[in-house]
C-alpha cells in the first residue's frame, strides 16, 4: 500500500484546481499589465481572485498581495517593517518555535545589527504565553511575529490573544500562517500581517499570498516594474494566483468536513502510535492542527523511520535534519523540552482528507514495524527498554 502522510510538506494539487488554472496557462497567456484584451482578461482574473482570498479571510481587498511563497511573504514582511519603522526601533519578538523562513531571516538581520530579537519560550506543548509577550514588550519593539500552528508538532497559538497584546502597545502583529490556513478557520481581528502558501493546502507550489492591514505601509523586498501596488514587482503567475483563490475556496467550503474525516484517520494513528513502549506524542494534545501526528521514540533516529517507512511505502518526516554531515534535533523538540537524544527519534505523520480508516491501520503496523527493526539495530536498546548508555547519553 503507498500512503502520503506528509501533508505539511507540501499536498497533492486538486483536480478542481488545474481545471480553474488550465485556461492561465493555455490560451488566457495574457500578462496582467499590458492594456488589450487579452491582457484585461488575465487582470480581471487576477482582482477576481485577490476578492475571493480576502473575503474567504474576512479581510480587505486592499490588504491582499500575492508572492512567490510562503519564505518570500514572510522576508517581506519583517525587513520591510525594521525598515519602515527605523525611526521608532528594531527590537522584534518572536518564538523558539518559528519555521526557518522566520527564524534565519531574522537572525540573519540580529547578525547584521539591523534588529534586537528577542525569542520567547514555550511550555512542553509548544505553546506561548501571553504573559511572557506582554513581558517582552519594549518601547522600541516594532514587530511581534508568531506563528499561528507549528509545522512540526501542530501545536495552536492563542493568536487573537497575542495579537491584542501587541495592538494594546501600538506594536505591528504578523503571524505565519502557513500550515493553519486551509485547516482551521482564521481569526484575523487582531492581525496585521498574515502569510499564507497555495500549495499547503491543495494548491499549486510557488504561489503565495501577504496579507497587510490597510493603514500598513511597508516597501517592496523586490524592486522592478511596480506590480501588486507597488510591493512585489514580477509578471504576476495569474494560473497560480487563480489556483490559489480556487484552493483555499474549496478549502474553506468543506472545512468542516474535511475536519472530521481527517481528524478520524489521526486520532486512529495517535492511538496505535501511543501502544508503542517508549513513544511520546509531542504538541498539544488538543489544540492542534487536525491532520498532525508527532511522535519522538526512544533510541530511535528519526532517519532510520522515514526510511523504513518509505521502504514500507509511507511517505512521512523527521524533525531532524542531516547537514554538513552532522545530525542536528529539531529546535521544535528541543524548545519544548525534550532531551537531545529524545529529540532525534522524531517522526511527523501530517494527514489530508484523501487518506482513509484502511491507510490509517496500515501506518500504525508499518510504523511498529520500522520502530521494532530498528531498535533491534539499536546499541541503545536492550531488553525490551532503552540501555544506561541511552540515558547517559542524555
């Protein structure tokens, strides 16, 4: 059996979708800045669809402004804050949780002496406190960034919460919404920026969205012909743009729906999951993203499951990753509190409404399976527990 089960990876694109996008990238090949008719049809295309993301978000047309990604969204937003708030400061308070398109982008300008960071920590579900935001707050601080639902471990953030907090200080609220939007309803009262990406859920890869509170005037990351009001230059992809729009529609139509189904096939993997001796569920136990199943196993890496897993035909992921030929944890586990050798065991299942009750009884064997193989590999497993040199390790 082949199961996709890495849906916050990237997700399959919707039949529906290419349908919407076919006549974009077929006989409307028209580019949205030149003043004929087939032009007009490709801008007409384009507002159509800056219209439906906005009202599908509950937020103002004006506000909408399409990327080139989720990372691209994001760059823009936080460099162009620090820059249009020089005079004010260029102190900026995020999370130990964030996803790296945040977390390197920033610490990339603390490096270059273009802002003061300050990263809050979380509790053992990953979550942030609001005392901890309102605590941090300083004169000069110019941007509050958190994300709305973690990528590794699901965990929600009180994000309406948070972003009062940041209103009542006069202090500019961006939150990454990434994996959230598509698979939770959004509560935007008390955002000023939002980052969306197409292809989380079911749309097309390369194509994303910033969304910025009218009143909020940041400048371009990328300099060139003045397109989408002025803030990112580039011919405008309409196929993806209108992919987008068509994506998040049917995203949000069926939500509910799509909720229950997935939310089914999770709770039937995190049960058998949790039958394994020595496995902990990471996150929040219930306000987590519907389809995110996050498990750390002791004296287990976490390349070894992904690749039993794919031998077994699951597609899933680690939180660790394999760089410059040292094996780093993941700053997620890591943030919440899990020991170094805890934390490479990791394995993230991440599931979409196409995936049933029959695959879900399937990765629960198959993960049992690679679990047990590779313990029996495993010089830090012994006698049905994990070994002392295990735990001195820690």
């Amino acid at each position: 059996m082949q199961v996709y089960a890495d849906h916050a990876a990237t997700t399959p694109l919707k039949p529906e979708v290419l349908e919407a996008m076919m006549p974009y990238l077929t006989e409307q090949y028209g580019n949205a800045s030149s003043m004929y008719g087939l032009a007009r049809s490709a801008k007409k295309a384009l507002e159509a669809a800056r219209e439906d993301v906005a009202n599908l978000l509950g937020v103002d047309k004006r506000g909408i402004y399409f990327t080139g990604s989720g990372t691209e969204s994001n760059n823009t937003a936080i460099k162009g804050v620090l820059t249009a708030l020089s005079r004010k400061g260029k102190h900026v308070i995020t999370t130990a949780v964030e996803h790296h398109a945040i977390i390197h982008t920033l610490e990339h300008l603390r490096k270059s002496g273009h802002c003061e960071l300050t990263v809050l920590p979380v509790d053992e579900y990953g979550a942030v406190s609001p005392d901890d935001l309102r605590a941090a707050l300083r004169d000069d601080t110019v941007l509050v960034t958190i994300m709305t639902a973690n990528n590794e471990i699901g965990t929600i953030q009180p994000i309406d919460e948070l972003g009062a907090i940041a209103r009542e200080r006069g202090v500019w609220f961006h939150t990454d919404a990434v994996q959230a939007i598509g698979h939770v309803a959004p509560d935007t009262q008390n955002i000023d920026m939002l980052t969306l990406s197409a292809h989380k859920f079911g749309g097309p890869k390369g194509v994303g969205a910033l969304y910025l509170r009218p009143g909020i005037i940041i400048p371009p990351l990328v300099d060139g012909g003045g397109h989408e009001g002025g803030l990112r230059s580039g011919t405008e992809n309409i196929a993806g743009i209108v992919g987008l729009a068509k994506a998040l529609s049917l995203a949000t139509d069926n939500l509910a729906e799509n909720t229950k189904k997935v939310s089914a096939v999770s709770e039937t993997v995190k049960r058998g999951l949790s039958e394994i001796p020595y496995s902990h569920l990471t996150g929040h136990p219930e306000k987590r993203l519907p389809g995110t199943v996050s498990f750390v196993f002791e004296a287990v890496e976490g390349e070894s499951l992904v690749l039993g897993l794919d031998a077994k035909g699951v597609a899933a992921s680690s939180g660790s990753a394999c760089s410059s030929g040292t094996l780093d944890p993941s700053h997620v586990l890591l943030a919440i509190g899990l020991p170094h050798e805890v934390a490479h065991g990791s394995l993230r299942l991440t599931f979409g409404e196409e995936n049933t009750a029959e695959e879900a009884e399937y990765v629960v064997k198959a993960v049992a399976e690679v679990v047990a193989r590779a313990r029996e590999m495993s010089p830090l497993w012994s006698g049905g527990k994990p070994t002392e040199r295990f735990w001195q390790n820690m």
